[in-house]
C-alpha cells in the first residue's frame, strides 16, 4: 500500500526542511558585506541561473534601488512605518529605518540580463550568469 | 537628531497554538502595530509573498483571527543556495479588549502588509460627559 501525504501540505513541510538545511550554508560565506543584515536574503538556484528572494514588506517602489556590478548587487533603500498622531500604541513589532547591503555572488552576472519583480512585499532579484561563466560540454574526441 | 536608524533583521517567531496542526509544516507570527483611534482600532501585519485571496480575517467570540496563506508553488524547480530566512503560512490571533462592530471591518493588502480597521461600537467610543 503506497502512504498518502496530505499534499500540499507535505510540499510546504519540504521546502521549509530544505531551506532549514541551507541556513548559514557556507556559499556565501563572507562574501555579503553590508551595514547590518537586513534584508535578510533567500538565494535559489533556477536551471543555469541566480534567484535571489528578499522579504521587504511595505516598501515604496521609489524608496528602493538596486545596483548591479560585476557579481555584486547592492539593495538600499528605505522602509518607513507610518503612525498617525494622536493614536494610543498598543504594540510596535515592525521595525523602520535605512538599510544598505551588498550581495557578491561567487559567480559572474550578466549585469544587462538583471531583472528585479517587487510584489507583494517579496522582491526577487533574477540574476542570469553571465555567458562565460556557464559550464561547457566538453566533446571527447 | 538621528534620523538614521539601523534596522535590524527580525527573528521570524513561529505560532505555538494550544493545539497542535495535524501536519508537520510551520507556521510563522506576522509582525504587528496595533494602535487605537477614538474611532477604531487599527491592526498593521506584515504578510510577506501572501496574495490578496489567500487572506482570511474573522472576529469570533472577541478574538481576531489573521490567517494569510503562502503560495509557494513559486518555490518549485528552485535550488536553495544559502537562506536567512524560512517560509511559511501565517497565523496570528488577538483578544480584543473593545467592543467591535462586525459589520465594520475594513482590511486592505498592499506591499505585504495588510491593514485592518476595526470600528468600535457605539457603546464603547470614549464620551465627554458635560458637567452641568
């Protein structure tokens, strides 16, 4: 008798195992400077090419801007939190402020292929691999 | 005056519910303001990659319920390479301490954060009592 996961349940028990395991992985080991860690930062590997998946919830479009050179992309910006006067506070979790932080990725981008999609709070970065830096199939003559 | 304030990332704090899922997946607490208005109550959480109809808002019995539903179908045919952060569905309740008008909750999702105004009844909006 085949045992039957309540899919999709048991897909999102997966992947969170599967990022579970890649946290602090060493591949980009001393390779993100920045002024402080935020945003943090979720980089998947898709076919030949980079995706780079940032939670930065309730940021203007205009507060943000993206730098790319070489292998290294820089995300800065800006996250406000507005709060009316005159309102009582009852809790204050969500944290405001300026952030800078620089990813160097340990392969070589195709700085013109750099797309950046900004929905729903995620910002995903999709960073091609530059043409050189694919692997090559070697013929055996 | 500084005006520059460093942020710093926030730990995601999982949801420890008095009773257990069936399924093993985790579940993560939003990050919330809530603040009071004389006319309502407003609740700001941080939703991070939920869409608009994944969002479930109900008052039952006095408790708000915030559940929003990751889609992450997205995350199919991705490697991870090196994470911060993990993913998941999020779910937080809140007991309020005023009376609500039901009928009157107004919730709007933008940029993952949905904001949520809840009107208070009659009865319980503060009164200035004339002293004759």
């Amino acid at each position: 008798m085949v045992t039957a996961f309540a899919d999709p349940f048991d897909a999102l028990f997966n992947l969170q195992r599967a990022l579970e395991a890649r946290l602090a992985s060493d591949w980009l080991q001393d390779l993100t400077t920045s002024r402080g860690p935020f945003p943090p930062i979720n980089v998947f590997q898709q076919g030949e090419d980079i995706l780079a998946i940032i939670e930065l919830p309730g940021i203007d479009k205009n507060d943000l801007q993206i730098q790319a050179k070489e292998n290294t992309i820089r995300i800065s910006g800006r996250k406000a939190v507005d709060l009316p006067e005159g309102v009582s506070v009852h809790r204050r979790e969500r944290v405001w402020g300026e952030f800078d932080r620089t990813l160097s990725l340990p392969v070589q981008l195709d700085p013109d292929g750099i797309k950046a999609e900004y929905r729903d709070g995620v910002l995903a970065l999709f960073l091609p691999r530059a043409e050189s830096d694919k692997p090559r199939m070697i013929a055996i003559k | 005056m500084a005006s520059k304030q460093e942020l710093q990332v926030q730990q995601k704090r999982e949801l420890e519910k008095k009773e257990e899922t069936t399924i093993p997946a985790r579940i993560f607490l939003p990050t919330v303001d809530i603040y009071e208005t004389e006319e309502a109550l407003r609740v700001i959480l941080e939703i991070p990659g939920v869409e608009k109809n994944n969002v479930d808002v109900r008052v039952e019995d006095g408790v708000l319920y915030v559940d929003g539903r990751l889609d992450f179908s997205k995350y199919q045919n991705l490697q991870p390479l090196y994470t911060e952060y993990n993913v998941g569905h999020y779910s937080r309740s809140f007991r309020l301490s005023s009376k609500i008008d039901q009928s009157k909750i107004g919730a709007e999702l933008r940029d993952g954060v949905l904001s949520l105004t809840l009107a208070k009844l009659e009865e319980a909006k503060p009164r200035t009592i004339q002293v004759k």
